[in-house]
C-alpha cells in the first residue's frame, strides 16, 4: 500500500482555507468560535462547514483546533461546540487536553497538539494511548528522534516544516502571562520572544542591550521532505493561522510543488493524501512573503545561527547594499549595489533594514533599476544590507493569477438506440457512475464532425473537473451520432460534474487505517495535566550563551557567572543546562 503523504496549511478563516486547498493543500486547519490557540483567528461553525464542503470535493481534510488549556468549568461548552462541528463535517480535532479522548460521541479522529509538548518516544506513547489516532512533534527535535517516534509509536506522525519558531519547547512557556498577563496556554500570547531586552550579568553591567534576544528565524525543511517521509512522517505542517491570503497560497504552494516532486520521483512508494492537479498560479518564493530569514534549527542535532534578535519582524528577501543616501528636504534618494543583475524593483515596494532599536520599514515610492526615492528614513545609510518585504507586483500577480485545482476525469460514450447516450465517468479518485441522456434530435450528416463535436464539448474544464473524452461507440444503425448543440453538450458535462460532487470520495487513499477513533478510550485522563513547573517560565534548546560566542561548551568560552534578562524593570533569571544543551527562564 502506498503511503499517503499530506500537506497541511493554515486557514485564518474560510476563505484562505479555500485558496491554501486550490494551491495543493491536502488539509486544513482552522479554529472554531472558541478554545483555539489562536483567539484572533476564531470562526463560526457555519464558516467551516463552508470550508469542509468545498475541501471534500477534492478528498482534502479539515481539522478545527482545540488546543488551549481547559478549565474545568468549560468542558460542557467544549463538548457542544465540537459536536456542532463534526456535524458540520469536520475530518479531526487537534486537542491539546486529552480528556477529550474519553468522549464517547466525538466519533472523528483526534490530533494530539503540538501544545501536548511530545518530544519523546514516551510523550508520543501518552498521546497514543490515550486515544490519538495522530501525534504532532515538537518543532526543536532532531531527525533520529522523530525516526524512533515513527519507529515505536502505533499512530500517524505530524511534523511542521515551515513557519515562525516559538523559543521554547511548545506547551511549555508561561513568559507571555507573566510578563503581560495574558496566557498562551489560553490562546492570548503576546509574543514576549519577539520583546526587545537587555542582557546583564550579576553585577548588573549591559553586556547586550535592546535587542530581541528570544526571537528565532523562521522554520523551513523543504529541502528535508524525502528524509521526514522515509522516517514515516505522513503530515507537513505550515505553521501560520494569524497569516495573509498571499502568505498562505505563496507558501502552500512551495510546499505542494515540493511534495509533488517527491511522489513522481517514487510514485510506487508515496501519493498525495488527496485529489486533483493545481495549474496557474505564480512561481513560489518563500523570501516574497513574511519571513525572518530560514533555519532547520535542530533537524540535524547540530547548534547553529538560530536567532534573529537583530529582526524580529520580516526582513523579505535581501535586494543589495546601500550604496549612498542623498537627503533632500522631502524625499531621500537611495542608491543600490544589487544582490542579483535580475532585481526588479516597483513603486510601492516595501523595503526594511535593521536598525539600533529593530526592524525600520518603509515605501518606496518611486523605484527604478537601483534607485529608491522615498520619505527620509531615521537611521538609513551607506553600508547597510537592504531587504524587500513587500514586492507589490508580486503580490498583485498572486490575485491576478490565483492557483486553481481541477481532478482529471476519464469519459466513455455510448450511443445506442434512438439516440440514448450513456456517459461513464471515472474520477482518478475513484468515483465511477454511469448517467443516461436522451437526445430527442436528428441524426448528424457528418459523423465526424459530430464526434469532434461530443469530444471537443465534452473534454472542457467544468468547475472542478478536468475532463477527458476517452471513448466514444456508437451502436446505432450505421454507426450514426445525434445532432447536439453545443450548450445541449455542455449541459450534459455540468451535469455530469454535479453528479461527481455529489458523491463520496472512496477511503482507500488513507495512509493508515487510523480512519475512526483508537479503541483506548479508557486510557483518556480524568483530569487536565499540569502545565509544567511555575518557576519556570520557559525552557528551550536554544541557547542565548551559543549566539553570541560564550558556549563553553562548543565554543571554547570562559565560564559566565549568572546572567540575567531585562525587560520593562523586570528581571528573569537564565539557568544553562550543558549537559542536556539546554536554556531556561526562571522568575
């Protein structure tokens, strides 16, 4: 049996589930009107029904997360809101308290979340037999561990591949309420890793001050596919609910490209977990749309570059280096040495640079070649390297030329008596059916020409569906083919399109037969796990010490005494552990 390999995209709302599925997404996943990890990306159950309708029609998948940490008061609510979304065609629910797992009548699969913090063999086990028919790892685990996950755990493996870090351990940080009040085990996180802070020993001198010191590039393992699908990893993950339409269909659709590639390079190991080719569209470029620079953080057990404390925000793609600035009452003229002899650049491109206190932005408002003239820019000068985070004739292509998806459909054609057609449809994700028609017209005088006719009529795109017109008899007296017009064709093709829409995708595609729930309801906990130790307000594999040269470790540096972070008067206490290579935050 092949396995099927699934590419899962973020859905703000309905309509950027829509568009990741027309860029290649196999499956979604979206938040309901409560109880996600997300609480500004909230939707209504009928929102997702909408979205589970459309992303059926090509065997794609919609999850809704449930993934904040639950109060026992709100259980009851919690129940209700997930029955009215299986209702409403819901294929799973991502969970983070697996208290669910006892619930009889929540009959779809459960996702255990990231938020579960499963970063070992043991964590993956919990998950499972609690009733998880599929785990989601923790995003800083090295490739031999997500092998021996795969290897020993009896359930599908989801991995993210792409999108913005969280310093710590997912699950695990209690930063953003402390600092801020607000919880990310309920959904509220303030991104305290994006604050700016400074860095100061015992004795209270500066050794780094005013910068994002938290803050990590953004994930990227496209190049790693092949080896996360040889370890048994089945689901891809883009992180991303909070981002844009543009972000969303750029992304996806890197990703599909990607994965299409894998499959075709061995189509007898690997297919895609759902149906239909994508065509149209723009070229995908991951530095066109929000990043932070990329990194495959620990995928191979190795330290490196993680952080971008310099650029929390998007830097884009690097276009050159500054040149000169000429500053004129009004405007400043920038002057390039482009990094590429194909740079374009376009009036109303977004450009940025790191300055002392973060990221600068800002619009150009008239570009040509290599020069930018724009409003005065605080802090713009020669030497600095210059990024584009908004191309605009990027984006606009994006909307202009949206991907669109289509499923080849094969059609055999028979004429048989007083011109009855019976039209064989046969879907490439197996749906078959056979439709009578009756055509109450003439016979045609050129038999050729009435076929070219069914053929060319017929074999058009029609919402969906990318028809072909594989045969075509006749057992009529002669040979003879009816006289159709062109719109009568055309109705029967719509007709025919209904009729596929309508039904059911067949299950065989599933990589697993994790279709239903784990039969280990009985192993669902009574009561919420515990979020960690208070104290702790986060911990984390990356190491501030490894980023700026004083690892002791791995660099050489001298042992530091206590080291402290300061953020708005507040002190937090780093504790290092070398032997496990690991960063803490202690109150």
């Amino acid at each position: 049996m092949k396995t099927c390999l699934e590419l899962l995209s973020p859905a703000r709302n309905a309509d950027i589930g829509i568009a990741a599925i027309d860029c290649g997404a196999d499956a979604v996943y979206i938040a309901g009107p409560q109880f996600g990890a997300r609480k500004d990306a909230w939707n209504t159950v009928e929102d997702i029904a909408r979205l589970c309708g459309y992303a059926h029609k090509f065997g794609a998948k919609v999850f809704v997360t449930v993934n904040i940490l639950l109060r026992d008061d709100e259980l009851e609510e919690v129940h209700r809101q997930m029955l009215a979304e299986q209702a409403a065609g819901v294929d799973a629910f991502i969970i983070r308290d697996l208290r669910i797992c006892g619930w009889e009548d929540i009959t779809v699969p459960l996702h255990a979340s990231t938020q579960c913090a499963i970063r070992t063999v043991e964590d993956a086990r919990r998950c499972a037999d609690a009733g998880c028919s599929r785990i989601v790892l923790e995003r800083e685990l090295p490739l031999s561990t997500i092998q021996a996950i795969c290897r020993e755990v009896d359930c599908e493996v989801e991995c993210f591949v792409h999108g913005a870090l969280c310093v710590c351990y997912s699950g695990d940080c209690r930063l953003s309420e402390y600092l801020d009040g607000r919880s990310a085990d309920r959904g509220e996180c303030v991104q305290a890793c994006r604050s700016m802070y400074d860095l100061v020993d015992s004795s209270g001198k500066v050794l780094v001050r005013n910068k994002a010191l938290l803050s990590l590039k953004d994930f990227n393992l496209h190049d790693r596919l092949p080896e996360l699908a040889a370890a048994g990893v089945i689901s891809f993950k883009i992180e991303g609910r909070l981002k844009s339409a543009s972000y969303v269909r750029n992304i996806t659709r890197y990703y599909s490209d990607a994965l299409d590639a894998l499959v075709a390079a061995d189509p007898g190991k690997y297919a895609r977990a759902s149906s239909g080719k994508v065509y149209g569209g723009v070229a995908p470029d991951p530095w066109k749309t929000f990043n932070r620079g990329y990194t495959e953080l620990f995928f191979d057990g190795k330290r490196g570059r993680w952080s971008s404390m310099d650029a929390p925000k998007s830097m884009g793609e690097f276009i050159g280096t500054v040149i000169s600035v000429r500053r004129h009452e009004k405007a400043a003229e920038i002057v390039l040495k482009p990094a590429s002899r194909s740079l374009e650049l376009h009036n109303g491109d977004g450009f940025a640079f790191a300055g002392k206190n973060g990221v600068i932005g800002f619009r150009g408002d008239l570009c040509s070649c290599n020069t930018i003239v724009c409003k005065p820019v605080d802090g713009l000068r020669e030497g600095l390297s210059l990024y584009r985070n908004i191309d605009t004739a990027f984006e606009k292509e994006l909307d202009r030329n949206p991907s669109h998806r289509e499923i080849a459909v094969a059609l055999s054609v028979r004429v048989h008596g007083k011109w009855n057609i019976d039209v064989t449809a046969v879907s490439e994700d197996g749906r078959e059916f056979t439709s009578p028609f009756k055509a109450d017209l003439e016979k045609a005088e050129n038999r050729e020409r009435a076929e070219a006719m069914l053929r060319e009529q017929l074999g058009k795109r029609s919402l969906h569906y990318h028809f072909h017109v594989d045969s075509l008899v006749s057992d009529a007296p002669g040979g003879a083919l009816p006289l159709l017009s062109a719109s009568t064709i055309n109705s029967i093709r719509r007709l025919i399109a209904e009729d596929l829409d309508s039904m059911k995708i067949p299950e065989s595609r599933e990589a697993f037969s994790a279709l239903l729930r784990r039969p280990f309801r009985q192993n669902a906990p009574k009561a919420s796990l515990p979020s960690g130790n208070a104290q702790v307000l986060m911990k984390s594999k990356y190491c501030i010490k490894y980023e700026l040269g004083m690892c002791p470790k791995h660099q050489g540096a001298k042992p530091s005494g206590p080291l402290y972070l300061l953020n708005n008067g507040r002190r937090l206490a780093l504790q290092f552990d070398c032997k496990a290579c690991e960063m803490s935050i202690h109150l």
